[in-house]
C-alpha cells in the first residue's frame, strides 16, 4: 500500500469555559496571548503543521466551547476523533471536578473502538496564577486512575510546556493510528452473476 | 408544434444503455446504490424535509478563522483561489479532509471542520439536512451521502440540481476506486480514518471528472454520443467482438470507444450499463495517458450496475494506427491472458475488414456544422433520444468555437427550465441579442435549439420539423441501433 507521508490528526479541546482552552491553541498555533476573554462560540478550528519522529503531521484542532448550551454540538465534535485534549485551571477547584464527566461525556459521544486505550492528554492550565488550588501530584492521581493519561503543567500565557503538549498529543494520536486495522481481509469484492435479472436494476432497469 | 417524423430518430427496440430520464438521473443519482444492495439508507437525507438558510452576513467574516496562517499558505487571502468559480470539496463524517479541488487540503483542515460543523449542526438541532446556502452570487451545495460528505461553492449560473448531479459524480467516482462495500465498512471500523491514503493516485481522476462535467454536455444529458459509421461498419464490429469473446465465461461487457464517443457496447444478456457508469469509463480512459503504452488490467467498480464489487477490466487501445480504446469487462479476476488473447483476435478481425480502417476515417472526418449540412439560421443543437439514451450534437462552428462554455451555459440554463421539479416546462423559446434558444422536451426525444438571433417561431418551429427528418435520415450512422450480446 503505498503510504501517504503525510498524516491527518483531529485533536479535540475540552473543558470548562474559561480555563484557557482557547488561549492555549493560540499560543500553541500563533505564538500570540491575549488576557482578554473571549467565549468561543460553538467551535473554533485552527491548523497546525508538525514534524513527529520524521513524520509530517497536519493537526486539525477542533477548539470547542466550554458552556453548556453548546453541548448539543457533542456527537458532531467527538466523532473520529484522533485525541481528546482534557483541560482544567489549576486555581479553580471545579475545573478539575469537572474531568470525569468531560472524559465519560466523550467516551460516550465519540464511542471510539478500544475506549480504555484512547489517548487522552491532560493540561492543567494558567500555573502562572496564584493562589494554586490543585496539586500536581492530585492532578497525576487522577491521571493514574484513567489507565496513565500524559499530565502536562501549562501556561498559556507563558508559553510554557504548551509546545511539549502538542507534541504529546501527536505522538499519542499517532501511536493509535498507527495500530491500524487491517482493511483488507474478508471483502467479498467479486459481484456473483446470477442467471435472473437481479434488483440492480431496480428503477434503472433497461427493458430488455 | 409537430413534426413529420413518426418515430423519433435515434429510437430503437432495444438499447446498449439503460435508458434514464435524464431529470431522474440528476434527482435520484442515488437511489439505485440504495437499489443494487439496500447497503446505505441514502434517501432519508433526500426525503426528509430540507432546509435552505440564507445567509446575509458578509461572507468575509469567514477570514476570522485563518487569521493565524502564514501568509503563504492562507487562501482565505489568496485570491487565486478565492476568485475560482467553483470549488468542490469532500470530507469524512468526522471532518477530516478528503479532496479540495483547489489547494492543499491539509492546509484547508480548519474549513473542512467549518463545513462538518454547519451539516451536524443542521442535524442536531432539527434532525434535519442541510441543503443549500445561498450568499450574493454564491452558492453552496451539501451533499450527504454516508459516509462522505460533498460540497461545492460555485459562481456558476448552474441550478441546485446540477450541481449536486456533479457531487453525485465525486462520489460515484470515489465508489468506483474503493467499492460502496469497502467504503462503508472503513468507516464502521474507524470513523477517524484518513481516506486519501486509500485514493492516492484517484485525485487525478477526481480532478479531471470535474472538468469533464463542465465540459461535456453528455453529462448534463445523461447521455452518450456515438462515433458516426455506416451501421453495416458498426454491426460488423460488434460481431467481431462477439465471435471473439462469446466462449469466454463471466465476460459481461465490451465497450469500444475512441475520443469521447461511443463505438459500440456489447453485453452479456440481462445486464445492461447506465450512461453514469458509461461516464465513468469515459473519464477513466480520458483522463489515463498511460493506458496508451500497453495492455492494462485493472479493478473498476461501477456503482450503478453494482456498486458492491469490482469488474476486472482489460483495457488497451487496438493499434498503433488506431486509436479506439476497448474495454473488456469481467467479474473474473484473474482472466488478463484470456481477454488479451481476445483482444488480439478482435484486431485481426478488424483490420482484416476493414473495419480500423472506418473508424479512423470517421475520426478524421469532422461532424457536419450546421451550416455545412444546410440549416443557415441554426448555429448549434443537442439532440438526445430518451428511449437509447443517446445524444448528437454537430460540430462546433461561429461565434461558439471561441465562446464554447458560453453555448454549454445557455444548454445548462435551457436544460434547468425543462427539469427544473418545482415548474418543468415542455417548451422554450427564448429569445436575447445575440441568439435565440429553443428547447423542448417531448416524450421520446429532448432538444435544444440555438439559432440566429432574428428568426421568429414560425421560422424555427419549421427548422426544427426539417431538423427532425435530417436527422432521422441519417439515424443509422449517427446512433446505435442495434444492442448486441454475448
């Protein structure tokens, strides 16, 4: 089969609203911060272009809206999904409570085929920001918990460890692309003639 | 309005092709998948009710999303591609990015996601279907046919209807390479798959369809326009194809071709071909230099005749000095030497009657214009016989040799009137500046009729009567009357 050197990636965002989900693609696809809020309606997509273990890789992050009245959205978001961007503010306790049900809530919508292998990574976002009301080792508990989910400590405003997330977060989607199924066993690809006119016809048949 | 003829010309007792009304071909495309196999519940999208948005809001705002690419790479800001008058795009259920007519796709990701989002959202929120937006002079199509979703963003002055026959080409097109089996169950066992590993290489085909549809007025007709040869030159062919292939078991057709026209179809009995798959082939050959060099063997699914399994398909041209392309048909797979034995025998045949020597003669002889075959006020016409499925069309003469997509549009504007499902018309006569289009629908025949912009109706209605005898004079030559079998 010949391979395509290129690699597509649909990563997608989710957490509660305002803890940096957006601001953390921004920084991650335009080096830019702005400490200006701005709800993300609906989704936001952007596209970045990676190199992994001398792979090309394109992402295609989908940056999806943290309230509620969107969720309706899920199931569209979710589905084929390569990886699932799980975020929290490290200086707001709910945030974090909030995990479980973000991750069941995609396990649910996007059913993906092996849901105890998916690859998740978690970010704990805005560690630049006093006073800390979660700690690392809390975050990574949690972590441990869901099979060894990745954790990484961010700063969006910073910059920091944003660059070594994504990186992750393709390295994890790949890894899964990667145990491929194989597509080409067991396909009855050669049509059985019959000796009747079979439905194919149907409305088009001829009238011979 | 009546004309002399009692039976239309180009009408036969049988045909090589199954016979589509043209209007069905465009609206329901996608029925007979559902028909051949019950494999996918396509016509829910087609009988739910639709809904039609109409945007008002500058469409510029779409320019948020990009702000972020480098300047290079940003077509939003490219105006190249923005300026194109139709773009087609497909992309998965989950949005990931198949083909992009124009520009890289992965570099267009961010949009594909754009488009998932406005169909699931149409689906979630009124479990409905998104249909069309219209926006200034712009128009955007969606075609959801599962487990791909097709869009295009044309300028063109095309109807809702064609445009969405092109997609159901794209997709055809699609089925062709990969089989609607293979299709579907990628997707039932990874939504997230990234089908283009699958189509490296059908880009091209996928490219030069689009092209062709905007091209060829076959494919507004769904019809296919013969090669002119006396009938005793293609009745001697068609014999000669099947002295040699009727041993050959599971062989089911047999197609003859040479520039974009039809030399003779021979078919196994009971199965018959749609002009949309006769399409396909055409496409295939058209678009593949290669074939040119030597003898090819290759798997072929043709999803109206049965979109679940691969044909295997010989295909090489007779000659040197002969440029028809045959193409040899079977659900046998591994039959190439079988059918390459046939085809040399095919050839002798041919040559030794003289048969190669006709066509190349009616390659090189131009179509009649339409004044070289008398008719001083008619400049150009289509004329399709319904009940074969088979189109002719003279050749291309003044102002039209320059202003070829002009004619095509004035074709597809008359065509829209006759079919359009909300008010179809039996009859049009319009007339403008620079010419006069009729266009009229009977039950055995379509045409339409361009002629000099100062002939009144009863000039035209007499022309298109002695039109009429013209061609059914020469039926013969001009159609393929017989369908032969195996």
């Amino acid at each position: 089969m010949a391979h395509r050197k290129k690699v597509l990636l649909k990563v997608i965002i989710l957490g509660d609203s305002s803890v940096g989900k957006t601001s953390l693609m921004n920084q991650y696809v335009n080096r830019k911060f702005s400490n200006q809020y701005k709800a993300t309606i609906g989704a936001d997509f952007l596209t970045k272009e990676v190199t992994v273990d001398d792979k090309n890789v394109t992402m295609q992050i989908w940056d999806t809206a943290g309230q509620e009245r969107f969720q309706s959205l899920g199931v569209a978001f979710y589905r084929g999904a390569d990886c699932c961007v799980l975020v929290f503010d490290v200086t707001a306790p709910n945030t974090f409570k909030s995990l479980d049900s973000w991750r069941d809530e995609f396990l649910i919508q996007a059913s993906p085929r092996e849901p105890e292998n998916f690859p998740f990574v978690l970010l704990g976002n805005k560690v630049d920001l006093e006073p800390r009301a979660v700690s690392a080792k809390r975050a990574q508990l949690w972590c441990q918990s869901k099979n060894n989910i990745p954790y990484f400590e961010t700063s969006a405003k910073e910059g920091l460890n944003v660059e070594q997330a994504f990186l992750q977060i393709a390295k994890n989607a790949l890894a899964q692309q990667n145990s491929a199924v194989d597509l080409y066993n067991e396909f009855p690809d050669q049509i059985k003639l019959t000796n009747t006119q079979k439905p194919s016809g149907g409305g088009d048949s001829c009238a011979c | 309005m009546s004309s002399t003829v009692e039976v239309e010309p180009g009408a036969a007792p049988e045909s090589v092709l199954v016979t589509a009304d043209s209007c069905e071909n465009f609206e329901h495309m996608n029925s007979s998948l559902e028909e051949i196999k019950n494999l996918i519940e396509i016509k829910q999208a087609a009988e739910e009710s639709t809904i039609e948005t109409v945007v008002s809001e500058n469409l510029e705002e779409t320019g948020n999303f990009s702000e972020c690419d480098d300047d290079e790479d940003d077509y939003v800001q490219n105006s190249e591609w923005t300026s194109r008058k139709k773009q087609v795009f497909v992309l998965s259920m989950a949005g990931k990015p198949i083909y992009s007519r124009y520009g890289n796709e992965d570099k267009l990701a961010w949009l594909f996601g754009v488009m998932q989002t406005l169909v699931s959202f149409v689906q979630s929120t009124n479990d409905d279907c998104i249909k069309s937006i219209h926006a200034g002079d712009t128009t955007f199509v969606f075609l959801v046919k599962k487990p791909l979703i097709l869009v295009t963003v044309s300028k063109t002055h095309e109807s809702e209807n064609q445009l969405i026959s092109q997609l159901n080409y794209v997709f055809n097109q699609i089925t062709s390479t990969l089989t609607l089996t293979r299709l579907n169950k990628i997707y039932e066992q990874r939504q997230n798959y990234d089908l283009r590993r699958q189509l490296t290489g059908a880009e091209r085909l996928i490219d030069h369809l689009l092209d062709f549809t905007e091209k060829e007025p076959s494919f507004l007709l769904g019809a296919v326009q013969c090669l002119p040869l006396a009938s005793s030159v293609r009745n001697t062919i068609s014999s000669a194809i099947t002295g040699a292939c009727n041993k050959i078991k599971n062989l089911v057709f047999a197609i003859l071709l040479a520039n974009n026209k039809l030399i003779t179809l021979v078919r196994m009995k009971k199965y018959c071909l749609h002009p949309a798959d006769l399409h396909l082939i055409f496409n295939l050959v058209q678009a593949s230099e290669s074939l040119k060099n030597s003898e090819n063997w290759t798997p072929l699914c043709l999803p109206r005749f049965d979109s679940s399994g691969f044909l295997y398909c010989h295909v090489s041209y007779l000659s040197e000095d002969c440029q028809a392309c045959l193409l040899l048909l079977t659900v046998e797979r591994d039959v190439f030497y079988v059918l390459s034995q046939a085809k040399q025998a095919i050839v002798e045949k041919l040559r030794r009657t003289n048969c190669l020597e006709a066509i190349n003669n009616s390659l090189t002889t131009n179509e009649e214009t339409c004044l070289t075959a008398g008719f001083t006020e008619l400049r150009h016409y289509l004329y399709k016989c319904k009940s074969t499925a088979q189109f002719y069309q003279p050749s291309l003469a003044p102002p039209y040799t320059l202003e070829k997509e002009r004619l095509l549009e004035l074709y597809k504007r008359a065509h829209q009137h006759l079919h359009c499902s909300s008010r179809p018309l039996k009859l049009v006569f319009e007339k403008s500046s620079k010419e006069v289009v009729l266009a009229w629908d009977t039950k055995g025949f379509e045409l339409y009729v361009v002629f000099e912009p100062l002939i009144d109706t009863t000039g035209a209605i007499n022309l298109v009567g002695k039109l009429l005898n013209w061609i059914k004079n020469r039926e013969d030559k001009l159609f393929h009357l017989n369908a032969p079998t195996f």
